[in-house]
C-alpha cells in the first residue's frame, strides 16, 4: 500500500482530537485517508497506518466503524479497517493485518529478536533433562518422538537439532505479526507473541513467546484467564478456562481447558485435557484426560484414556524425578488407578487399581492388569472380546477434529496392524515358554513383576490366536476380493509382492506405524545430510503413511507363509478357501 505524510490540515484536526505524536512526520497515511475516525490516540516512532472505510460486525449485532481510539503505537504498521480501542499501555513493534479488532488490552509488545517460541527446549519424559525436544510450528509426533527416543543416535539427533534451529532462526524477527481478522478484547499482556489469522483471544491473562497458527479454515481460540508462555498452539486448537501451559507444543485440533495446568509437555492432535495435571509428558494423538485429581507424569501416551485419580510416580526420592514410562497405544486407566515408573504397558490395555512394581506388558497387547492384594494380575488378550476396544477404533477417527488442509501428524487407527500382530505373535511365544518352564497345570505364573493365573495364559493364547486369524485374513481377503480370476496362476501372480521394505519389525512413531526398515532409511538420510530440511522429513513420513497398506501386504504375505507353513507362489484354491475359512 502507497503511504504518504500527514497534510498540515491533518495534524491539525488529529491534536484538535486529542492525537499527539513525537514526530509527526514518521506518521504515514493513505492516499485517502479517514481521518475523523482517531481520536485520542498516540504515536511514537514509525507508524503507518490503513484505511479506515468499514465497519465491524461485532458479536450480539454491534456494529463499529473501524479506527483508533484511546491507544498509543510504538513502531506500527496497520492494514485497512482495523479498529484498536481503549489500549491502557501501548503497542510496541507490530504489523497488524486487515481487519483486526483489538479492544481494552493491557500491552502488546515485541522487545527483542525473537523466533517466537520456536526452538525452546521442551524436557519431556525426563524432567531432569537428557531428552528435550525443540519445538516449532509444524512440529508432528512422528518427528518429536524420534527426537525424544532415539538419543543413543547422536548425530540425528544433533542434525534434527541444527535443523529446527534454522528454521528457527528463519522465522526470528524483532517485529510481531497479528494476521487479517484477529480479534484480541479485555486481554492482558501479550509479549513476544506472533498471532495467526482469524485468532480469537478474549479474557486471557497472558501470553508470552509463543506462536498461534491459526487460520481461516482451522481458527483458534484462547480464552479466559489463560496463560501461555513459551509455547506453539497449532490450528483449530482451543486453550480456555483458566488453563496454563508453559513449554508446550499444543497441537491440531487439541482442547486444553477449565484449569488444566501443563508444563514440559507435548500435547498432539486431537488431544483433550480438563482439570488435571500434566507434567514432562509425551501425550500423543487422541490423549484424553478430564478429571480433577487426575496427575500424568514423565510418561509418553496416545489414544489414551486417562480416568479420575489416574496417577503416576516418577521419583527415587533422593535422586529426583528421573524415571519415566510408556503407555502404548489405545490404553485406558480407571479411577483411581496408579502405576509407579519405569513401567511399560502393552497396546490397547486396561490399567485397574493400584501398581507399585515395575512392569512391562508391551509384549501381551490387549490386557488387563488387576491389582489383588497389592500384587498386579496380568489378564493377557482379554481386551480383544471388549466391546469398548471396537468401539474405540471405530471412533477415534469420527473424533479427528482437524479441518486444516495441512495434517501435521500422520495418524493410522488400526485396532490390528502388523505392530500389535507382531506383538500378539511374541505374546505366544512367551505364554507357551512360561507354560514349558513351570508346567500347564501351574495356577499361578510369574511374568515381568506381574501374576498371571492359569486360566487366563490358556484363554489369552486362544484370543491372541483369533486376532491373528483375523488380521492375516484381511488383506489376503483384500489382495483378492473383486476380481474373477481363470486361473490359479493368476492368483498367485496377484498375491506376489516383491517390495522389501515393509518386511521385517514394525514400530509405532506416535500414531504413525511403519516398518522399521522404512525408519531406519529416514534415519541414516537425515544423518547423511540426503535430507536437509524439516520438510523432507515430513514429506518422506506422508510418504510412507500413504504406502502403509501397500508396505502391510509385504508383511502379511511373509507371516501368512511362516504361521500357516504355506508357499503363497504354489498354493492351491483348496488351501486358500481353507485359509479364508480360518
């Protein structure tokens, strides 16, 4: 826009209007210039401002024409139809986009160069350090859990590093943004603070280094008594109700309200959390946690659901807090529950009562651990026959709240998948050696400081085996389903695969899951520097979340040959009817 300097007249209406400015010769206007609408407003330093030709339309049907009243602006520049009122400090280095509304703040300022909130150190897991992740805006699960876990890499981890350091340096300025159509009213401090378009900030307390990706399709909102400081909040997020949040990345589409207290934490897509507490944590996509007295600490989760009372412990008293947990996927805590770190806990399981010795179910998915007698009794497989575990596959993906066209964490729903297949298959193996060590008519089994009863090693071998019926069934089922062969060479050329990469283990990158080969391949590309920048990472994981069912086939092929003893290059018809029966 083409600026010009006050005509004398000008001044002269502006100081009749209650305006004064240090200099009225670094004011810039427009061509054509409103100026009957600013009123008791004053300048200091560079100041450009916009046209003001419109009126907004304000919530309950009030209209007000754009302009200044009652302000003072420092460094400024100002886009067309904005409307900043009742300013009880001031507005220092800022570049307002068109149409803001800004109303009874108490100060907006930039005083320094700053990335904001980009590149600040997030001690998650650890509170005492040693695995602190560097967030910034396009920050995904994937990438930080590489960041958090794969510390025994040190030159990825020191690559990543440089990386999110020079995007951070790149986006660092000593002036702030609030983009097109922000509305900030009866806001205290914001410092340091770069807001994205169609932001809605009302009531909040303060806000301080941070960044706001909202946009028009995916707005955010923060709302009442809030304080942020030193964070990232991702688009369609909101964070109200008093909530507090200080070192956090909060990502797409997440709900953080009614007094939810955070810090060190990284709070992915979908993610909801009242009342509680976090502390160092790792929350994946789709962690839930509602309630008051609920503490989640130094523990990495994802489709997590958090019940009343759920708590954690990571201290060895004189040494402090430096234990952590994991959680997998799908895992659900109930009131009152407790489990004492280092613990890791299976996917999909049910933690009930209280756990004060360390555990590790990871290898028996799908089951519940009871607490008895101040012992923990491990049910394996059980919450395959659980109702609510179909019920929670299907409805995690309803539940995805992002409308943004760009997903920042690549999120796979299935219940069965070669990570948990490959576990239940493990889970066998184990359950058979316990059964070959103590006898199958042993009451009681000894498993990783848990018990595990007789009945439930024979029902948890059952159940585990159905599920891997039914998962290697699917995409064999898939492989063929719609199309009228003539013959049996035609088949098996249609079960062949000669693609490699998803043989092998598989992981589960915090909602992502791919094989190990395709992360061992992202992983010696950034250490070789094929990779270079933060958004060949994040491609080359689209990538393989795109191909997950073409890389699932590979796997399922090698299994189905090894479970069932079969050759898929010579099978006959019968032996295929036989294996879709099953």
């Amino acid at each position: 826009m083409k600026r010009r300097n006050l005509y004398p007249e000008e001044i002269v209406q502006l100081q009749s209007q209650f305006c004064h400015a240090d200099d009225w010769n670094t004011v810039l206007v427009p061509e054509k210039f409103d100026i009957e609408y600013v009123w008791y407003t004053r300048f200091s330093g560079q100041v450009e401002l916009g046209a003001f030709e419109e009126s907004l339309d304000l919530p309950g049907g009030m209209k007000k024409h754009s302009g200044l009243c009652r302000a003072t602006l420092h460094n400024c520049t100002l886009g067309n139809n904005v409307l900043i009122e009742d300013v009880h400090n001031y507005i220092a280095n800022y570049t307002i986009g068109n149409r803001c509304f800004i109303q009874n703040i108490h100060v907006m300022m930039v005083d320094e160069l700053t990335s904001f909130g980009n590149n600040v150190e997030v001690a998650v897991l650890n509170e005492t350090g040693g695995r602190e992740v560097p967030i910034y805006d396009h920050l995904s699960a994937s990438l930080a859990y590489i960041i958090a876990l794969y510390r025994h890499r040190p030159v990825l981890i020191q690559k990543l590093q440089q990386l999110i350091k020079k995007y951070a340096d790149s986006v660092a300025s000593t002036t702030g943004t609030v983009a097109d159509c922000v509305r900030i009213v009866n806001t205290g401090t914001i410092h340091n603070v770069k807001v994205g378009e169609y932001t809605a900030i009302e009531n909040c307390t303060r806000l301080e280094n941070g960044s706001i990706n909202s946009n028009q399709k995916a707005p955010v909102f923060i709302g009442g008594s809030v304080i942020a400081q030193d964070f990232i909040i991702s688009s369609g997020a909101m964070v109200s109700d008093a909530a507090k949040i200080i070192r956090c990345f909060i990502g797409q589409a997440c709900h953080v309200t009614h007094n939810f207290s955070a810090h060190d934490s990284l709070l992915f897509s979908n993610c909801a959390f009242e009342n509680g507490e976090a502390c160092a944590i790792f929350a994946g996509p789709f962690t839930v946690s509602m309630h008051k007295s609920s503490l989640l600490i130094a523990g990495m989760y994802s489709f997590l659901n958090a019940g009343s009372g759920s708590n954690q412990s990571n201290h060895m008293y004189k040494l402090g807090p430096i234990h952590q947990g994991i959680v997998e996927r799908g895992s659900k805590t109930t009131s009152d529950s407790y489990i004492l770190w280092p613990s890791r806990i299976g996917a999909f399981s049910l933690v009930m009562g209280r756990h004060y010795h360390h555990c590790d179910t990871s290898d028996l998915p799908f089951s519940y651990l009871i607490e008895k007698d101040d012992e923990t009794y491990l049910v394996p497989g059980v919450n395959l026959r659980s109702v609510g575990t179909i019920r929670d596959a299907q409805k995690w993906p309803k539940r995805d709240k992002r409308v943004d066209s760009v997903k920042l964490d690549k999120i796979n729903y299935n219940l069965l998948s070669p990570y948990t297949i490959q576990k239940m298959m493990k889970a066998i193996r184990v359950l058979k050696q316990l059964q070959s060590l103590v006898g199958e008519t042993s009451e009681i089994y000894y498993y990783q400081n848990t018990r595990i009863k007789g009945s439930s090693l024979q029902k948890g071998i059952k159940l585990y085996r159905m599920a891997i019926d039914k998962f290697l069934g699917n995409p064999l089922i898939k492989r063929l389903e719609g199309i009228q062969f003539q013959s049996v060479e035609e088949i098996r050329k249609r079960l062949a695969t000669d693609e490699k990469t998803g043989s092998g283990e598989w992981i589960d990158l915090s909602g992502l899951i791919l094989s190990r080969k395709a992360l061992d391949k992202l992983l010696d590309n950034i250490e070789g520097e094929t990779f270079s920048t933060l958004t060949q990472i994040e491609s080359y994981l689209e990538e393989e979340y795109e191909k997950y069912y073409f890389r699932e086939w590979t796997w399922a092929y090698e299994m189905i040959e090894a479970y069932y003893g079969v050759n898929l290059q010579t099978i006959t018809p019968d032996k295929i009817i036989e294996l879709v029966q099953k």
